[in-house]
C-alpha cells in the first residue's frame, strides 16, 4: 500500500490481523457488517454532502 501515509497502512494491517484471528466470524456478526455497510453506503453520501 504504498500510495497511503505508512502510519495509515501500519494501522489497517494491524487490524487485517486482528480480523483474521478471528476468523471464521460466526453467521451473526457478517449479517451485522453486511447491514451496517448497507447503511453506510446508501446514506453515507448524503451525509458528506451536507458537511
């Protein structure tokens, strides 16, 4: 990830492994992140616009 600042990229690799000790997640919590991100992308624009 060279096009991120090195702290932004040490920091999402930190959380990569911590998501994949966890793995597999149980069936809930993808649901959970599925609807959530679902939120996210279909009002998250709208938000930014008004900010």
């Amino acid at each position: 990830m060279k096009y991120l600042d090195s702290k932004i990229a040490k920091r999402l690799e930190e959380k990569l492994q911590k998501l994949n000790q966890l793995r597999p997640l149980p069936k809930s919590a993808v649901k959970k992140l599925q609807d959530q991100l679902r939120i996210e992308m279909t009002f998250g624009h709208c938000s930014q616009k008004r900010s």
